[in-house]
C-alpha cells in the first residue's frame, strides 16, 4: 500500500464527511422531507450546474469512459463530446416547468410531480419499484469503481477499498441529506475540473507531447487514431443511440429530474445551463482524450477501466497522485449520493407513506427512519458490489436505459402536453420497462442500435395509445 497516496485522499473523505456534520448540525427551516430530500430549494446557479454536472459525471465517465477511450482510441472522444449538451438539455426542457408543477403542490420527490400531474397512485407504485431497481444497478456500479480506483491507485484490497468507500458515501449522504450532497457536489465539481486538467496536462508531458502520443498510438493500432475506431465499431446506429442514451435520454433520469425542484430562481437555472455546460465539456473532453493518450504511456492494461488510476500513479508524484485521486472519487461519490438520497426518498416518501398517509411518524422518527433506510441501502450495496465485472461502462448503461424507457415520456409529455393522461403515462412506463426488458434478455440483433431506442419507440407508442384511448385527460 502507498502510504503517499492513501492519507491525501483519507484527508479529502474527512472532508466530505467534515461538509455533512456541519450540515447536520445547522437548524433548518421548514419540515424534514423538505430539507433531506430537496434541501428547501435554495440552490443558486453555481451549486445546481455543478450538481447536475456532478451527479451526471459518474465512474462511467471518469472510469468508464476513459477505459473505453483506452480501448477504442480518438474514436471515442469525438463520441463522448455529443454529452455536451446535457445540462441545457435537461434545465431547458424540465427546469422551469418541472419545478413551478413542484412548487405549486409542494412536492418533494419525482413522484409527487408525477401524482401531481396525473393524479394516479399506480404510477407512483410503478415508478417507485422501477427506479428502485435501476438504481440499485447503477449504484452498484458505482461503488465498484470507487473500490476498484482505490485499488488500483493505493494497492489496498479490492473489498477494504469496497468497505472504505461505500461507508464513507453512505455515512455522509445519511447525515447530509440532499443539502449536504449539493454542497458536496460543489466542492467535487471544482476538484474534479482542477484534477481532470491537471491529469490530462501530466499525460501529455510523460507520452512526450501530443505528436510523440500519435506516432505511439498509431503504431498499437492505427484504428486507434481513427475516427472509426477498432472494426468500425463507431456505426451510425451505434453513435446515434448513444446521443439518446447519454444525452436526449438524460432528461427522463429520475436523479436529475429532483433537481430541477431544488434550485432558488430562474436567475439560478439560467446560471445553472450556462456554468455547466462549460464544465460539462471540459470534463467530457480532458478525460477522454486522457484515456486515448493514455494508452502511449501504459499500453498493456487488460482492463481498460485500471487506465485512470493507473496513469495517476504513473505520472504524478506520490503525494499529488493521492490529491488529484480524488477528482474522479468525487464523480463517483456525488453520483452514488444522489441515487442513494433518491432511493431513500422512494421507500419513505413515495411508498411508506403513501400506503400510510395517516402514519404518527413525528420529524424526529422520520429523520431517525430515514437516515436508517439510507445506510442500509448502502450496506446491501456493498453485498451486490463485491464480485466486479471487468468493464463498469456497459453495466451502467444498461442501468441508464432502463430508467429513461420508464420515464422520459411520462415526465417530458406530461410537462407538455396537456391531454397527456395517466393511462399514457402508465401505458408508456409498463411498455417502455417491459419492451427493454425483454430486449436485454433476448440480445436480438438490432443492426448495431442500443436497446434503448426501440424501448423509448414502444414506450412513446404506448403513451399515445392511452391517451387517445382514454381521452379525459388531466389538467396541469
């Protein structure tokens, strides 16, 4: 284990423990689902676009997605560049009408938007168990690559990594709640922009300057340098099903979507799309395009998602490897802790209290219950974490997909579209789940498209169909 590395990273999880105390120990106003769950709203521009940017930018993108730039070269770069957009996409289409529906009946949770809207309990029970499942997969795969990047970087065991990381995480969102997140997310937005930079700056220098990193990637494979990548991997099909699933198809993840409740103003959101799609493209591009060069420094990885933490030991001094580690442990951390605050919100919110809404559950119960409910979480995390697969990318875009064929239509359609009705919702999120379902235990060949694009198709066909069967529609 490298001493050097581990206490500059140890000294930055205090940190963020340090940001939840102090949160948990300031008197809040206002009840506490309100502040757990959406911090009563009082984010400003800079702290929602760098919780957006940091919820979004998750192990895929700091793990993940450089591994798979490391494996299938400059190809992927131009690729993940189509996220550029996210942050406007998703403030522009929900921000201001999601939150004024929000606003005008009190809700705290995406299902309280989503009963709001369509006055039906069967779509928050639908909604409630799918984004549980999702979730779960996608917090997996975040704690896998937390623990594998303190593997790979420290050289501590796979499962102390696993322990480390996933009780750091859980213990701070418990305490924190969603205003402790946010607050954190700010913070590891700025660690993460300083690291990635500074990263990228280090792998240029050791592979000799960029035409240096070139001439070495070219002679690995010269498909590594092109815009194609190995094979052709990179089709038509394939890039536009992954600007639906990493872009367009953001818009209907349920984690993104509560933060479009959470923010002070319109002059925050405006901020908000303007400082995080700045960001948002700083990031996308440096850790790509580190991965990429990444392979002319270390060019025999067997797995791909080793390259960051690899190229931090490589390349930078022990002590700084340790400090800029945490840049994408806090892209995985601000992920996990807005999937964990969101499943929490589910089971207590949404599903406990709806099936009890007479429940003598005081504040101090239901801070109590809670804050349980959500270490909990985390520990059966750590159960369904601890035998990895080799690539996390995959498994967290399937965990992606899943919950926008639930959710895009129902949320994007509902906000409007005013004859929208909940049999199209209910028909959209049923056939959506089920369509992509099937798809995933089938693996038909669908001439190189994702399985999300014929799963929001069936899902868009099923919302139509309810609401032209069922024409009394609600109103917003």
């Amino acid at each position: 284990m490298n001493i050097e590395i581990i206490i500059p990273l140890l000294a930055y999880l205090l940190v963020m423990l340090g940001v939840a105390l102090w949160v948990y120990s300031k008197k809040q106003r206002g009840g506490f689902l309100e502040n757990f769950f959406i911090g009563n709203r009082s984010m400003n521009g800079f702290v929602l676009a760098m919780t957006l940017m940091a919820t979004y930018i998750s192990a895929s993108s700091f793990i993940g997605g450089p591994g798979a730039a490391y494996k299938y070269g400059l190809g992927w770069v131009l690729l993940s560049m189509i996220q550029l957009p996210v942050v406007w996409l998703s403030l522009g289409v929900l921000g201001k009408k999601f939150s004024i529906l929000a606003r005008r009946y009190n809700a705290v949770t995406l299902n309280d938007v989503l009963y709001a809207r369509f006055q039906s309990h069967a779509i928050v029970w639908i909604s409630g168990l799918s984004l549980l499942i999702a979730f779960f997969a996608a917090m997996t795969v975040q704690f896998i690559g937390g623990a594998r990047l303190l593997e790979t970087a420290t050289g501590v065991p796979y499962g102390v990594g696993l322990l480390i990381f996933a009780g750091t995480v859980a213990v701070y969102t418990a305490l924190g709640g969603f205003r402790g997140s946010v607050l954190n997310d700010a913070i590891q937005g700025v660690v993460m922009l300083i690291g990635a930079l500074l990263l990228l700056t280090a792998v240029i220098y050791a592979a000799g300057g960029i035409p240096s990193a070139m001439r070495t990637l070219n002679a690995i494979d010269p498909a590594l340098t092109s815009p194609y990548a190995p094979n052709h991997f990179l089709s038509f099909p394939m890039m536009a099903s992954f600007w639906v699933l990493v872009c367009f198809g953001v818009i209907g993840l349920p984690h993104t979507a509560v933060r479009c409740i959470a923010y002070q103003d319109s002059r925050a959101m405006h901020r908000g799309i303007i400082i995080g799609t700045i960001v948002t493209g700083i990031l996308m591009c440096t850790m790509h395009l580190t991965g990429v060069l990444g392979r002319a420094v270390i060019s025999d990885l067997t797995i791909p998602d080793q390259v960051v933490p690899a190229l931090m030991v490589r390349v930078l001094p022990p002590v700084f490897a340790g400090i800029f580690l945490a840049a994408p442990m806090a892209a995985i951390m601000s992920t996990v802790n807005a999937q964990l605050l969101q499943s929490a919100a589910t089971l207590i919110k949404d599903l406990f209290l709806r099936v009890r809404p007479h429940a003598s559950l005081s504040e101090t119960k239901l801070s109590v219950s809670t804050r349980l409910i959500t270490f909990v979480l985390g520990l059966l995390l750590i159960v369904a974490a601890w035998q990895p697969p080799d690539m996390l990318i995959w498994l967290n875009l399937l965990a992606f997909g899943g919950l926008q064929a639930v959710f895009l239509w129902p949320l994007v359609l509902g906000l409007y579209w005013e004859r929208a009705n909940a049999a199209g919702a209910i028909l959209s999120m049923v056939t959506g789940g089920t369509c992509y379902i099937l798809l995933t235990l089938l693996k038909p060949n669908l001439l190189g498209w994702h399985i999300v694009v014929p799963s929001l198709t069936v899902s868009l066909i099923g919302f139509l169909t309810g609401v032209f069967l069922f024409r009394e529609g609600n109103k917003k």
